[in-house]
C-alpha cells in the first residue's frame, strides 16, 4: 500500500539515529527554529474524540499494522491530508501527513471519494506541496538529517524534544519527502509522554 509505504519512510527514523543513509548536520550548523507542533490547525497530542467532532466526515480506515487513518482530500489538485493514531497511542494524534498524490483513485472512484474540508496543503509556516527545497531551508534552517531514496527522492528531517509544547507531546519529528527537488509530501510525528512506543530507546 502507498500510504503504509509513506508512513514508513516518514516516521522510519524516529529515533536520534543517522543510518541508513542519513546525513547529520555538524555541530557547527545552526539549529533550525522550533518546530511547530500542530498542521491544519490540529496539534499534536489532540484527543481522537476532540478530531472526530471537529471533522465528522473525515474517513476512517486501519492499515494492516494497526494506525487508524482519519482523512480528507483537495480533489481539485489530488492533495491528501491524513491525521493518524498509532496503535501504541491509539486515543491521540500523533502523526499528521500532507502529500500530493497524482492517482485521482486515491482521492475518488465510483463509490465516493474523501472529504473535502477546504484544507490547505502547507504547514503552520506556510511551506506548500510543490514548493522548492530552498523555499524549506530558508523556513527552518539546515535540516537534521538528509536522505536519498532508492528512487532518487530525497527526504530531510528536522528533530524536536518536545519541551514546552502543548498538550504534552515528545521526539517531535518534521519530514519533508522531495521530488525532482519540490516538496512531494510533509509529515509531522510525536510521541505521548510515557507511550511505549517501537521507537524507544
């Protein structure tokens, strides 16, 4: 599946680690700004419940290893928006990705299609699906970490602790996916205090 296959690209390298062909900055680099901790005016750490009353008519689906997706879609320009919550957090969003998407059955076939809620493809700081890779440097700085793909796309990250965001939410991870050197996807990921998590040290 494509989205199981995004979300494990995206949230893959949650831990502090640099393998796998990652490329961490020098000490010498300048941190990025703090992250934000919210896309499409959700935060992370939101309550499920308090998600589903703000939008009742996203869709709602499980993948095979237990995320529960809850989605909408800009059917004008096939851009998907997925709040997620993982089986280890499975009252709490902990994960919401933004990507664009060039199958229109993604977002539509002949038995309906996801919502449209108006939703904008950019985060909080206003960096947009399709935007250049400088236009994400020059909003937060020298990436964390960088990584070529199989399929020539690069992915860079950029690492948060946590600390003084609410509601409480840790390890907080911004993953831009790149294509041809434009923003293809952007992902933002925590975990819950004290969640026992695949990703724990």
């Amino acid at each position: 599946m494509i989205i199981l296959a995004i979300l494990v690209m995206a949230l893959g390298c949650r831990k502090a680690t640099h393998d796998g062909g990652a490329r961490a900055p020098n000490s010498n680099e300048t941190k990025p700004p703090k992250l934000e901790n919210a896309l499409l005016e959700v935060k992370l750490g939101s309550t499920v419940k308090a998600l589903e009353q703000r939008f009742p008519t996203l869709y709602r689906h499980q993948l095979p290893m237990g995320e529960v997706l809850y989605e909408a879609c800009d059917q004008k320009n096939l851009v998907v928006f997925s709040f997620v919550a993982e089986p280890w957090s499975p009252n709490f969003v902990t994960s919401i990705m933004v990507r664009q998407e060039h199958d229109v059955g993604v977002c539509r076939d002949t038995t309906g299609g996801l919502p449209e809620l108006g939703f904008a493809g950019a985060t909080t700081s206003t960096v947009r699906i399709g935007d250049h890779a400088a236009v994400v440097v020059a909003k937060y700085g020298k990436p964390d970490e960088e990584q070529q793909l199989p399929d020539g796309d690069q992915v860079v990250r950029y690492r948060s602790s946590g600390k003084g965001y609410e509601p409480p939410i840790q390890n907080i991870l911004l993953v831009f996916r790149l294509h041809d050197g434009k923003v293809l996807s952007f992902t933002i990921a925590g975990d819950i205090p004290g969640a026992k998590t695949p990703f724990s040290q």
